[in-house]
C-alpha cells in the first residue's frame, strides 16, 4: 500500500469511541485502486468537540472530505451547509464534502449502501416483511432505502420508543402504501436487520433471539468490526448471514464519487 506524503489527501473518518473503526482497510486501497492518492484517518472525536475539528481539518486542502459514524451522524447534519436528498428525509449524514470556500455539503449514504449489498447478496423481497431493529442514523437510513425500495411492509423496533415513533410517522407521510408495524414480532419477518451497535464488543447483548426467526429468514447485520456472536448464532441456524462489510463496500463508490463532486 502507498504510504501518504505531502501530496496525498485525507479522508478523516469520526466516531466516539473509535478503537472499533476498521474502515480504513477497505477505503484506502479503493481509493489508491482508483488512481487516487487518499488515504482515509479514523479520529476519535468526542461530541462536543465535533464542530470545531469539522470547522478546522475543513480549511486544509489536504482534507478530501469526512466520513461520520456514531454516535455525530445527526451533529453532522446540523454542521451542513446544504444536504443532499436522502440525508434531508433522515436528518442525518455519514459523509460530508468540502466545497470552495470551506462550504460543507452533506449526504446519507448508509441506506443505499445497505439496499446494494442487500440486492447482491439476493436478500431483498419487497413482498416480504423486513424488520429493522434500531432507530439511530443507520437505522433511519436504513428504513428510508427499504421504502423508496418498494418494500410493502416494515416492522422498526428500538429500544426508546419515541425515535421510532418519529421516523415511523415520516415513512408514512412519506410512503402512504407500506405498511408499518411497531410490534416486537418476528414470525413474518423475511428479513431482519441490526441496525444498532449492538455486537461491537464480545459482552455485548444480542439484538435479539435468532430462534424466535423463521427458518427462511435472512440477517443482515450492520457491524462491520468483526463477526459478532449474533452473525454465528444465526449461521448456525442455517440462515443467510451478511455482514457490515458488504455494506461498506457498496458505499465506497457512491461516496467516492460525491467527494470528488460528482454526484
């Protein structure tokens, strides 16, 4: 891998904590594997200390753009200048572009990352009910590519309730024909996603209960820093499994592309 020098340009990914933050082992060899001389930095930021890191890198041409995970998605969106479609129906971004004059641009990438990876790994039926658990930024965006999707019908568990009661009443002003379930059932569920940190850490509880899944049921599990004892608990059950990985790898062109503005 090509080392970074005076010439190369930087994409600093932000998180609280950030020892989980492996990213950069898929971000930089695309980028270098697209003719780029990026190499993307995690940087442990604590919230409120977001803006003014965001406010200073921003002002080095060094700095090619930002990459947001938990817990400053919504923060970032409040840092924008102007965002694009999908980040304005969530209220979050995970990547942020520099424009002239120190400009911040905004866009939610999480959701068409997860439907790519989804559609590839033959998971997606919108006849089936997909049940989404977690109701923070990947799981709004998450939610938000199921509807626009065609999904007919979504079940949105969260721990709190009023976050998805929130994003609940959006979809549906937004989607009047899908139907939304707030219930904790998994009987129906042709899909169910882990849409929260759960599965960072080894101690961590699992989302849920694989053995209250229907045998044809597949998982797609958010966490991208290791195999999680949630992932191995429903390959032993015989279902499909796919991992935070194959969503970070469908998100890379779609951000590349709007960090060199174009798109």
């Amino acid at each position: 891998m090509q080392l970074p020098t005076g010439a190369s340009r930087f994409v600093f990914i932000f998180a609280h904590p950030a020892g989980h933050v492996g990213a950069p082992r898929h971000y930089t060899p695309y980028f270098q594997g697209a003719g780029l001389d990026w190499h993307m930095v995690p940087l442990d930021i604590a919230p409120e200390n977001l803006a003014a890191t965001i406010r200073t890198l921003a002002k080095s041409p060094s700095v090619a753009g930002f990459n947001l995970t938990m817990p400053h998605k919504p923060a970032a969106f409040e840092l924008c200048d102007a965002v694009g479609p999908a980040a304005e129906f969530e209220g979050v971004v995970n990547t942020i572009r520099i424009e002239p004059g120190g400009r911040l641009v905004g866009e939610s990438f999480d959701g068409g990352g997860f439907l790519n990876a989804a559609r590839e790994a033959g998971i997606f039926d919108p006849d089936r009910r997909c049940v989404v658990i977690g109701a923070g930024g990947a799981g709004r965006a998450i939610c938000h590519a199921l509807a626009a999707a065609g999904l007919r019908r979504l079940r949105i568990l969260n721990e709190a309730p009023g976050p998805v009661e929130i994003l609940a009443a959006k979809l549906r002003s937004r989607f009047a024909d899908l139907d939304i379930r707030l219930d904790e059932k998994f009987d129906d569920a042709g899909l169910l996603v882990n849409a929260t940190s759960l599965g960072l850490h080894e101690t961590d509880a699992m989302p849920m209960n694989p053995a209250r899944l229907p045998d044809d049921c597949a998982v797609f599990d958010i966490i991208a820093a290791r195999r999680t004892e949630f992932m191995q608990a429903c390959a032993a059950r015989g279902l499909k499994v796919v991992d935070g990985v194959a969503m970070i790898k469908h998100q890379l062109p779609l951000q590349t592309a709007f960090w060199r503005g174009e798109a």
